[in-house]
C-alpha cells in the first residue's frame, strides 16, 4: 500500500513462504511459515492479515511447552492487539 515493495516480489515472497511450510514436518515451523506467507499476501489482499495473526498465535502455540502453551498464545494475541492499537495511535 505505501509502494515499498512491488506485488510481484511479495506474491514471490509468499509463494516461498507457503512452500516452506509443505517442506517442514514441525507445526511451530510450518505455522510460522504460512504466517510469513499471509503477511507477505497482505500487499494484494487486506483479508490475508486476520491468517497472518491466526498463524503466528499457533506457531506460539505449537513452540512452546505444553505446560505454557496457553499463556504463550494469550501473549501472542496481547502483542497482537497492541500492536493494532499503536498502529491507530500513529495515523
């Protein structure tokens, strides 16, 4: 949207991404991954930013101990959501 990256090398960027997360058998990885990939899709299409944060909440999920799975995700959200209010605050 600010014209910092072309559409063409973010859909390769997330063409790449997606492909790692087939290559990888570990879901904290493969999680992290298609997140990176939604991200990137963000540059063509909005609606790709509410998989971006539903994927990164997993691989925090999935990476973390199972005993501390749940606080991890709850962490992740939290950063997520102030991450969105900052943003709100700047513009």
């Amino acid at each position: 949207m600010r014209g910092e990256i072309a559409m063409s090398e973010a859909r390769t960027a997330a063409f790449a991404a997606h492909a790692a997360a087939r290559d990888t058998n570990q879901a904290a990885a493969c999680a992290a991954a298609r997140a990176a990939s939604h991200d990137a899709a963000t540059t063509h299409v909005a609606g790709h930013a509410v998989h971006a944060a539903t994927y990164a909440a997993k691989a925090a999920t999935y990476a973390a101990d199972p005993a501390d799975a749940g606080a991890n995700t709850a962490k992740e959200r939290n950063w997520q959501f102030q991450h969105l209010l900052d943003l709100g605050d700047n513009h």
